[in-house]
C-alpha cells in the first residue's frame, strides 16, 4: 500500500475510533467498532479514496488488513 | 413422530385452537427440507454462501454426527460464541435433532460475562469461531468450567471425521428445552430465560401466519442471532411458511441495508427502533421495490422517527410488544397496514392471551392501566435456576412482565412504561446495577447511580453519577470499565458529583434509596 494511501487511512482510523492504525486491528478487538461507527468508516473512505464500495466487500471490512486490500483494489482501478 | 396433542393442549392455557404441527423445531425444519428441496433457505452474502433446504439439511446431519462424536446428547447445553454465519444455525438445529440446548451467547460481551454464562447454564460443549479465540482463552480459564469442552469450528472436518454411531435420532418433544437466552438481571447477573421447543414454534408460527407468510417470503436478519428476535422473526417465522433469509451480520450491514434489501428482494425484517434512526440519520437511499413491511420491538418507537421513517421510504412499520420470556413477540400490529392502530403495539397473537392486572391483582377493565401479563404457548418454562424470581413472575397462570400499559375496547394494547429502571439502549437491555458493581469497584468511588437517558439514536444511553472519596479524572473511571464490561455498557457520560454546583451528593429517599428519577429529572434540566 502506498505511503499516501496508508497515512489517509491512519487518520480516518484516529478520527473515528481514536486509535493509532495497526495492522493487528479489528472490529472484535477495538472498542465502540459498532454500527453505527462502521457506517461512518465506510462513508469516510469512499469520500477520502473517491471509490464507491459495492456490498461484498463493504461486509469483508472487519480489520484493518481486509480493509487495505480492498481499498487498493478500488484505487488500483481508478 | 406423531405430534402429542394431549401433552400440547395440557400446556396450551388458552381457549382458541392454535396448535402448532411438530413436536420440536429440527421437525419443522426436516419437514419443510422434504417438501421444497430445491428452494433456497438461507443466504449468507458475508461468505458468499446460498443453501437449498436440501444442501443445509446434509450439513446439519453432518454437524448431528459430529455432536455425537462429541458425545453432546439429549439433555445437554451446548454454548454458541458465534457472529451470524453457516455454523451458527447448522449447530443450532444439529442441537435440536439430538435434544440438546442451545445457548447463544454475545461474543461481544467480556471473558468473565461470557465465562458465567456458560458455567450459570452447564454447557458441556462452547463452539466459538476463531475471530474469538483471544477471548476464549480468558473464558478457558475461569472456575468452573473444567468440565466444558470448547471447539473452534473452523476445525470441525465432518468430511473427514470417522463414521459417528448413526443411531436413530432421540425423541425430542414439544415441553423440551430448546434455547436458553441469558437476559440482564436485577442483581447484576444475567438471567437464563429457559425457552421450550413449543415456544419457538408457536411464536414464530403465529409470526408467519400474523403477517401472511408464504414460500416466496423472504426476510432479511439483520439482528444477532443471540437475540430471540433474530433467531424468531426472521429465521424461524419464514421457516414455518418454507420461505428463505437472507442473514447478515449486524455491524457491517446496516450501512447496506437497502442495497441488501435490492439485491436479494427482500420482503420483511425486524429491527430495533434504534436501527431506523440509523438508517434515517445515514441518509440511505431505499433502492427496491419488494419491501412489504418492518416490523419494530424491544424498545418504545419515537413518533417521530416512525413518521419520518415512513414518509420517507414509504414501507409500514409494524410495532409490536414482547420480551424474551414471551419468545420474542406477544403482540403485534395488525396487518396489512391500513389495519393498523397507530400509538398502539397491537394486539395479541393467537398463541398467547395477554391480560392487565390492576394493583389488587384482578383483570382490570378495558381502558384501564395496569400490568401486562400473558398465558400461553409462547411463554417461558422458567427463569434457569432462580426459583425466588420464579415465583414472582410466574404466578397462578400468567407471566407477570412488570410493563404497563391498558388494553382498548378493540383489544389494541397500549404499552406505558418499562419496568424498573431497565436501560434499553439500541434494543441492549442494561441494568443499571451492572454498571454500577463495576464503579463501586473503583477506589476513588465512594458512591455512585446509573441512569438511562434519553438518546435520539440509541432510544436511551448510560449516563453515570459518581461521588469520590479522592481525586480521579472521568476519563480514568472510563478506563475502569475495559475489560470489565461489554464496550456497549460503559456508560456515554459521566459526572462527579463534587464537581457539580447544584447537586453536592446522590440523592436519596428516606430509606437511603437512590432516588433514581430524581437524577433523571436533574439530568434532563440541568445537564
């Protein structure tokens, strides 16, 4: 993943949950990952990364690994 | 096995006909198997996953050699640590054709909540998925549970397993235990709410018939399936009818909710209020057509948000009435939509009577307050192991819920208050004393009081009051709760009450009560 990509992604990840991105991070281990808290991670990075994430994938982004992967597939295509 | 009609009228307690036709829920579920083999049943889109009734009644057969390898046999509690996926609801029915109990239970709540759950119910066996082996590990080591085994199912291999005995399956009746969900208790510890197989069949059979369920129904479970909700409104009720669900989990899906509902024409779902103030907040654009209706429980529905809701994305909403002890719902409006009575949470389902008590005990006239109570397929066997709260909410032949509310002329029923101080937040039930116990545990906390309070998304939220005995910052009593308690007990807010200008101590009634309505009043003017 690129610095650019991974340096956005580390502030949406402070600003939303509070915590300093970490590749061991997932929506079992990080408290408040609710939701409702989901909800506005997913609308954050598609505005941030301008991609519109389809349902699938939108349910595969439960830790910070999945979420990367995903997020450089969508970028990658742009 | 031919249905016992005698031993289903002796538990019956109401006067109407409402019989259901199977003696346990793996009945329904075979039946159903054999008369639509090749129509879907449940979709799992997380795993990409679409079963015909054919494909999933192999693989409960499969897991049903595999409990038995586990020697896992009729009596038995086995405990599920599982989010929503294939594994949960193929163990939940393997369960049930061997005569075992399932106990959900939230895998977000802490090792030692999760621990006492499963020692509180005896679980021979805990099945958890490897997201939570972190957690298990805690749990392993708690008193008490020397005895459980526990298994991560990513390594069942019934492919590969030797041949179990394949021995005829046990007969399991209608009176047997099928579920036991564990509920917030006013001591602190969760209650076991002992549900028998004629429960969830009754309830989820009236469901369907309520809101005329055919094969071609399709409902989205959006809810845990550690809620009775989930497991009854859109698991079993399409179930009873040979319809399909399409099950998702509930963290990541509710951003998708109508594109859930667009891609797989879903018909019905059931939430908590909470979730439509969501949807409403997100600004989520509907995108089908198929949607028939919601239906809404657990918690009151702000007149508001069901307006909004309706205006908005033109689906009814379905309010309805019940607690675990009734199954899930005991009431519910009347469908279709222009028979509903709105500001009402409907009427009562035929499997169950539901009276008003007044203070003297006697059934109150029409109109008038008093408390809810029911008789009927659909109640609980027990509250598990509490023979003192027992008798107290089982008495002559009704449950007696502690809700009130009154009954109309046309028998829709109005729900007034929620018992105790019970916090509802986003459908969560949470006893005030469970946050409490833990703040009591700080040693700056000389004294404290939780309230609910009023939250536009949540229904209500934790707020706490605490008086100190040395300094200690907010955010270090925060800290307190981690690990302690589940992350959706902490409370949202709280305040040292020396801190305060106006308000120098807790305050209390007479017999040192804290007088809880009092802080909420302050709360809401003052803060």
């Amino acid at each position: 993943m690129n610095k650019k990509i991974e340096e956005k992604l580390a502030k949406i990840i402070k600003e939303i949950f509070g915590v300093k991105i970490t590749d061991s991070l997932s929506m079992d281990s990080v408290e408040g990952w609710d939701s409702l808290r989901h909800i506005q991670l997913m609308a954050k990075i598609e505005k941030e990364f301008d991609i519109e994430i389809d349902f699938q994938d939108t349910l595969a982004m439960t830790n910070i690994k999945s979420i990367k992967e995903i997020i450089e597939k969508y970028t990658d295509k742009k | 096995m031919r249905v016992n009609r005698d031993l289903l009228r002796e538990h019956q307690k109401i006067d109407r006909d409402f019989f259901v036709e199977y003696n346990n829920v793996y009945e329904l579920f075979s039946a159903q198997a054999k008369k639509f083999p090749q129509k879907i049943f449940a979709i799992f889109p997380e795993y990409n996953k679409t079963f015909s009734y054919e494909d999933f009644a192999d693989k409960v057969v499969e897991r049903t050699r595999y409990l038995r390898q586990q020697h896992v046999s009729k009596g038995d509690r086995t405990g599920l640590v599982l989010g929503t996926s294939p594994d949960f609801i193929l163990l939940y029915f393997a369960a049930f054709r061997e005569g075992a109990t399932v106990v959900p239970i939230n895998p977000d709540l802490s090792p030692p909540e999760i621990a006492y759950i499963a020692a509180d119910a005896n679980v021979k066996a805990v099945f958890y998925n490897d997201r939570f082996s972190k957690k298990i590990l805690e749990v392993q080591k708690a008193a008490g549970l020397g005895r459980t085994v526990f298994i991560d199912v990513s390594s069942i291999d019934v492919k590969n397993a030797p041949e179990a005995e394949d021995s005829a399956a046990p007969d399991v009746l209608c009176t047997d235990e099928a579920v036991i969900i564990y509920t917030s208790g006013t001591t602190g510890n969760p209650k076991g709410v002992v549900l028998s197989h004629l429960n969830l069949l009754a309830d989820s059979q009236a469901i369907s018939e309520w809101f005329c369920f055919t094969p071609n129904t399709r409902t989205l479970c959006i809810l845990p399936l550690f809620h009775n909700n989930g497991q009854v409104v859109t698991l079993l009720a399409p179930l009873n009818a040979g319809g399909s669900t399409v099950m998702v989990p509930p963290k990541t899906s509710l951003g998708l909710f109508w594109s859930l509902v667009r891609e797989y024409s879903i018909h019905w779902t059931s939430v908590m209020p909470s979730i439509l103030a969501i949807i409403l907040s997100a600004k989520l654009e509907r995108k089908d057509s198929s949607m028939v209706g919601i239906v809404c429980g657990g918690q009151v529905l702000n007149d508001e948000v069901k307006a909004q809701f309706e205006n908005t994305f033109h689906v009814p909403i379905f309010e309805g009435y019940g607690l675990t002890e009734t199954t899930s719902f005991a009431s519910l409006n009347q469908f279709p939509a222009n028979n509903r009575k709105l500001g009402t949470v409907g009427r009562a389902l035929p499997s169950n009577d539901i009276v008003i008590l007044d203070e003297a005990g006697q059934e109150a006239a029409r109109g008038i307050e008093g408390e809810i109570c029911m008789r009927g397929l659909n109640i609980m066997t027990e509250y598990l192991g509490l023979s003192e709260v027992n008798k107290k909410s089982l008495r002559g032949d009704l449950f007696h819920s502690g809700d009130y509310g009154y009954i109309d002329a046309d028998g829709y029923i109005y729900f007034r208050t929620r018992k105790d101080y019970l916090i509802s937040k986003g459908g969560e039930k949470i006893y005030p004393s469970e946050v409490e116990n833990v703040l009591f545990g700080h040693p700056a906390v000389d004294e404290c009081a939780v309230i609910g309070v009023p939250d536009k998304l949540l229904g209500q939220d934790i707020v706490a009051f605490v008086k100190l005995n040395s300094k200690c910052s907010k955010d270090s009593l925060k800290e307190f709760f981690i690990g302690k308690l589940a992350h959706y007990k902490h409370p949202k807010k709280i305040f040292i009450v020396n801190e305060l200008a106006d308000l120098t101590d807790i305050p209390k009634g007479p017999t040192k009560k804290v007088l809880y309505r009092e802080l909420l009043k302050y709360y809401i003017e003052n803060l």
